[in-house]
C-alpha cells in the first residue's frame, strides 16, 4: 500500500522570498529581449526599421504569451512531483514538456506565412515598416522552438525552487542577446535581420545552458524511461492542465486587446495616454508575478505532499507579501506618478491624459495582486479548470461594465478593467474552501 501520510514541507517567510525575489528579477529583465533590438536599430536614424521592430516585438509577445502555459503547467507537475519525492517524475515531466514545446513550436515555424500575414495585416502598418518587419519575422519565427522550451525549462526550475539558476539563465539570455545583436547591427550592418537574428542565437545559448543545468541536477539519476515518457494518464492530464492554462491566457489576452481597441476609438491622444498607463501596470504584474511564481511552487509541493497545513501557509504567505507589495507599487505610483509619465512621453496633450486617468493605474495593483496570486495557487494545486472558468466568467464581467458605461468613454473602459482584476481575485477566493475540501478533506 502506498503511504498516504503527509509529507513535511517547510514554508517560511524566507523561502517565499527566496522564491519570488530572483523570479521578479527575471521578470524584469524579459522586457529587454525587445528593448535591445529597438535601441540598437533606433541608432540608424531610419524611422520605418524602428517600427518594423517594435511591432515585430508586439506579434511575438502576443505568440508566445499563449503559450506561457509551457512554463506554468509545467511548474505545477514538477513541484507535486518533488513533493511526493518522485525523482524520477520530476525528470520526466521536463521531457514531456518539452516533447510538447517542440512540437508547438515546429507548428508555429511551418504556420508562418499564414501567422505572419494575419499579424501584419492586423497591426496596419505603412508598407516600409511591413516589409521590414516581415524580414524580423521570417528570421526569429525560427526560434519558436526554442523559445517555448526554454519556457519548459523555466518552469522546470521553478518547480524545483531552483530559481538561481532561473534567474542566472535568464540574465544570460540577455547579455547575449546585447553583445550578438549589437555586433550584428553595428559591426556587420544586418539591420533588422540583426536584431532578429540576434535574439534567435541568445535564446539557443539559452537554451543550452538551461539543459545543461538540467543534466547536471539530474546526474547520477536513472535514465527516464520510454514507457513513463509517454504514460498516458500523466500525458493527458499534463494536455489538460496546459489547455485550461491556454483557454484562460487567451481570454486575458482579448481583454487587453479589446481594452487598446476600445482606446484607439477615442482618438490618438487617448490610445497613447492608456498605452502609457497600461505600461505602469505591466511593471505592476512584472512585481507582483513573483509572488505568484512563488505560490505555484510552494502550493504545488505542498499538494504533491498531501500537506494541508503548508499549502494553507503558503496561501497565507503569497497573498500576505504580494498585497504589501501591492500597496508599495500603489503608493509609488501615486506619489511619483507624473514623473514616471513624463519619462514615458515627451507629448503635453498624452501627458494631461494620462495624468487624469492615473488614480486607474494607482489603483490596478491592489484590485489585481489577488488575481495574481490565486492564479499561482490555482496552477500549483493544478485546479486550472475552474481557474479557466472564472477567467471566463470575469472576462463576461468586464464586457458588461464596459456595456453598461460606455457612456463615460474612458472612465467606464478602466473601470471594466479594474473590475476584471477584482473579480478574478474575488471569484477565485470564493472557490477556494471548496477545492480545499475536495484536494485535502
């Protein structure tokens, strides 16, 4: 008979921090895999390259933030699996993951022309930035691969509350990616074929290294077997976990982009204004992410443990940090506000916009840390399906607010989004007692 006894997990106030603060730093240093590249060619003086940069940086964004779920679900069966101390399914679980990122990924490289086009077509650009931006993209769409497995491999290490080597890998990727594109785009005049190509190889050594690490924690443990690989009960639920992930990252994709939608119909000012408030809330979800990176390891090892009481700390620890981190961010914003709107606009008419919407971004963090944080409850304790279905039903919420006040213009739009982040949070906290008796009781 299998032991059903709980398994002891330490949960402290210093292995959340010890969690969350390398993954923060990861998190912000992600935004410079796209700041690189439009810096550098910013330096040629040719308008049209540093658009066609700009938004290839946003059709690949919007590609590979679908599948962040690579990384997520992967987190997830990796700390249960460490939690019931099952080594070799710790092992295994990287390997489907990346059977699965690689075959996404090849999908994506020979959809190309089809995605290529929609994207472009969609962004609307001038013909110069286009046909620019199609160079980008025929180059780095063969880095998909890659990319999405170095997200298996991230989530792999965080699984394992490794996130020194996940912060190591990811300072690697960019100092790479600077000195290549760099040489590239300066010294060998590629332009945007540098900048593209440049990213592709800091992802590849990325990668490398990640498998390395791999190996190297993995030494001296048995080779993963054939027949574990392809389990399949732990494939389907592995295909389960990621699908409900993808279904509620996709929805919180449609809300932001009906949200620039909504504000590009109010006229230029408005659409950049809420671009340079929605940026602040970026950096917001860039902070407090950490905390939830935190929560899906430590929930999901407690999980893995059967251990109520450390998933119910580490519950209390996440929501605790992130909250006062929350009211931090909050509290920056409020006071430094407008000088962080002028460091992002040199425009008078964006910045007397922006300044009279700013009390939406002020407020964003403490409406959202909750959504953050059970969102990493909900993916470590794997209860992706109702985390998908509150998704969906907070995503109706936003739509009928919006609805309901779209006679208030751009007020009405940040409330739908302040109450999209509230009621992710508050719909999640509701449920919570319930999965809790099903998962432990």
């Amino acid at each position: 008979m299998h032991d059903l006894s709980p398994r002891p997990v330490d949960v402290t106030h210093r292995r959340v921090l010890a969690i969350a603060a390398p993954m923060t730093l990861a998190n912000l240093t992600t935004p410079l895999l796209g700041i690189v590249g439009t810096a550098l060619i910013g330096q040629l003086g040719q308008a049209h390259l540093l658009g066609a940069v700009a938004i290839s940086a946003v059709v690949f964004d919007c590609i590979f933030w679908l599948f962040g779920f690579l990384r997520m679900g992967t987190v997830a069966l990796t700390a249960q699996a460490m939690g019931a101390h099952d080594i070799a399914e710790q092992r295994t679980v990287l390997a489907r993951a990346l059977l699965l990122a690689f075959g996404i990924g090849l999908t994506i490289v020979v959809l190309q022309i089809p995605i290529g086009e929609i994207a472009y077509r969609t962004m609307g650009a001038s013909p110069d930035v286009t046909a620019a931006a199609k160079t980008y993209f025929a180059i780095r769409i063969w880095a998909a691969p890659i990319t999405l497995a170095n997200y298996a491999v991230l989530g792999w290490l965080i699984g394992q509350a490794r996130t020194d080597f996940a912060l190591g890998l990811q300072v690697l990727i960019n100092i790479v990616n600077i000195a290549v594109t760099a040489l590239l785009i300066m010294g060998f005049e590629m332009s945007v074929a540098g900048a593209a190509l440049g990213t592709v190889i800091a992802e590849a050594v990325g990668l490398a290294g990640g498998l390395a690490i791999a190996a190297w924690l993995g030494r001296g443990a048995p080779p993963i077997k054939r027949e574990a690989l392809f389990d399949r009960a732990k494939f389907v639920r592995m295909l389960a976990v990621n699908r409900d992930i993808m279904i509620r990252t996709a929805a919180l994709i449609t809300a932001f982009a009906f949200f620039t939608a909504q504000s590009a119909q109010q006229g230029d000012t408005i659409l950049a204004a809420n671009a340079v408030l929605n940026n602040l809330v970026m950096i917001a979800a860039y902070f407090l992410d950490g905390f939830a990176m935190a929560a899906e390891q430590l929930c999901g090892h407690a999980v893995g443990a059967r251990n109520e009481t450390a998933f119910r700390r580490s519950t209390k620890l996440c929501i605790g940090w992130g909250f006062g981190l929350a009211v931090i961010v909050a509290l920056v914003f409020w006071l430094f506000g407008t000088t962080l709107i002028g460091w992002m606009t040199a425009s008078p008419e964006v910045r007397i916009a922006a300044e009279a919407f700013l009390m939406f971004a002020v407020i964003a963090p403490i409406a959202g840390v909750f959504a953050y944080a059970y969102d990493g409850i909900f993916i470590g304790a794997t209860w992706t399906e109702d985390m998908r279905n509150l998704m969906l039903l907070s995503l109706a919420a936003y739509f009928a607010v919006w609805w309901a006040l779209s006679s208030y213009g751009n007020t009405g739009l940040w409330i739908a989004l302040v109450v999209l982040l509230g009621a992710r949070g508050g719909l999640q906290a509701l449920r919570y007692p319930a999965l809790m008796q099903k998962t432990f009781g």
